[in-house]
C-alpha cells in the first residue's frame, strides 16, 4: 500500500464513510511508522458490539495498541464530549496518536472545540422524546438548523433540548466555543474520498462477511437487552438483524435494509466530510 506524505512529528486524522478501509489504512501507518490507533466511531466504542460494527479483531487489537474501542457499556450516557475528554491525554503519550473513524462531530470537537454546555434536565430529555421531529425542528432557531443534519433525530433533540434548557441556542453556545485541544494545522489530516459505485458492493460484502464472523450471534447475545431508543442498539444492522432473529424480517429483508441504511449513513458522513474537510488532504479509496 502506497502511504500518503506524512510529517512523522504530527498526529495523524483519518476520516472516512463506512466500509472505506479507513481502519486497515490507520494499521498500516501505524506498523510502518509507529502510532497508536484511536478511535473516532461513535458506535465502535461499545462493549456489545465488535463484528456488527466491524470493530478491530481481538487479534488486530492485540498487534497494535488501540485505544477507545469496545469500552463504553451499551446503555451508557456517551457523548462528543465525553469522548474529547478520553481523547486528551492520549495526545499527551509517548507515540503519536492515529486517531480513526467515521463520526465527523467526533474530529470536529478535536480540531474545532466544544462548547461545554450543561446537560438538560430529565425533564426537558423526556419530553423531547415524546415529540415528534417536525414539532422540534419547528421550535428550533434558523442558526441552528443551518448548521446540524435536519435528517438526524438525535442531532435535532439535542439541540432542541439546549435551547430550551439554557435559552440559548446551540448555534450561540457554539459560536462561544473555548479553542480546539488538536488545531488542525498541528495535524496530519487525511479524508477518504469512496465514490458511491465503489462503495456499494463494499457495504454488501461486509454484511455478508459480518454473518459468517458472528454478527447474528453477537445481535442474539443483547436480545434481552435490546432499547432501540439506546444509542448503541440503533448501530446500523443492530436493528435489521435484530428483526431477521426476532421473526419480522427474512435474512435477505434484513441484508437489503441494512445495506439501505448503510448507504444512506455513508453518504451523510460524505456530505459532512465535503462542508467540514474542505483543507484535509484527499486520499482515494479506490486506489488503496
């Protein structure tokens, strides 16, 4: 594999849509010019889940030290925030970091800061979750909506829930934002561009490989435990899976829709990586 230039003294980002080869890509920097991987997915940091998110193998983790992976429990309270706050004294260690993934709001708090709003009240959280999207989007500020994916449930709660919580909205808590921890311009910063024809058989065959590695068995595993209003059960084929094991959806039901959501996913995290990485260097998928 042909490395991109990098200055070996800076950490290194590495931002990329699902099923890119972000991951493999991260390892081969690291074994050829040292680092420790750090993850920057937001469903690789769960304990349930390895092969459904196509977390690193036991034996991956075992070659190379990686950080951030599988070690949050899957009904944690788990935020950008907290995650920033994990991240911290990594970048103080001993081998630079190679910090990887696919969660844009993840790089953006590391390069950009993050505003530390206060978190809403219970209250506030339970009635959020009682509303419907079209009745939060209509209370939010335009500065807001200009700013986060209208798509996104969960974005657009959060930012409800800070407005009404603080009176302030989002878009002011973030034009109030303290300076970045990991300023961009320190960094090796490298976004991987997958043009939706070469990603798409991509996505299928990993769903396929995931089937043979245990992805049913891992879903099985959580039944009992299964919220699909937790965070970590709305992983993109936790719920298609969890429908083929619970009777609702044939394999071959569940194998489309996941491939569908996918798909989806990986154009919005594309979409982000256009407006938010316009300065990080471009590496192309197809050609690693």
């Amino acid at each position: 594999m042909q490395l991109p230039d990098l200055d070996p003294d800076k950490p290194v980002l590495l931002a990329g849509p699902t099923a890119s080869g972000k991951s493999a890509l991260a390892m081969e920097i690291a074994q050829k010019q040292g680092g420790v991987i750090v993850n920057a997915d937001a469903s690789q940091i769960y304990d349930c889940w390895r092969v459904v998110t196509a977390r690193p193998s036991t034996a991956e983790e075992n070659s190379l030290p990686h950080h951030l992976y599988g070690h949050v429990k899957y009904d944690a309270q788990y935020s950008a925030g907290h995650w920033l706050r994990e991240v911290k004294p990594l970048l103080d260690g001993p081998e630079r970091p190679i910090i990887v993934g696919g969660t844009g709001l993840y790089f953006s708090t590391l390069t950009e800061g993050l505003a530390e709003i206060p978190p809403p009240p219970a209250e506030i959280r339970t009635q959020g979750d009682s509303l419907s999207l079209a009745v939060l989007l209509a209370q939010l500020d335009p500065q807001t909506a200009g700013r986060i994916d209208l798509n996104n449930r969960a974005r657009v709660q959060r930012a409800w829930e800070v407005l009404q919580s603080t009176g302030q909205s989002l878009a002011e808590w973030q034009d109030d934002t303290p300076a970045p921890i990991l300023p961009i311009e320190t960094c090796n910063s490298l976004v991987m561009h997958s043009p939706k024809d070469w990603l798409e058989p991509r996505i299928r065959r990993r769903f396929d490989q995931m089937i043979e590695q245990g992805a049913l068995e891992e879903v099985e595993a959580m039944r009992d435990r299964y919220d699909p209003a937790l965070p970590a059960c709305k992983a993109i084929g936790v719920p298609e899976l969890m429908g083929y094991i619970t009777g609702s959806l044939t394999l071959e039901e569940a194998r489309e829709q996941a491939a569908i959501a996918t798909r989806r996913y990986a154009k919005r995290q594309r979409s982000w990586f256009r407006s938010r990485m316009k300065h990080w260097v471009r590496i192309e998928s197809s050609t690693l």
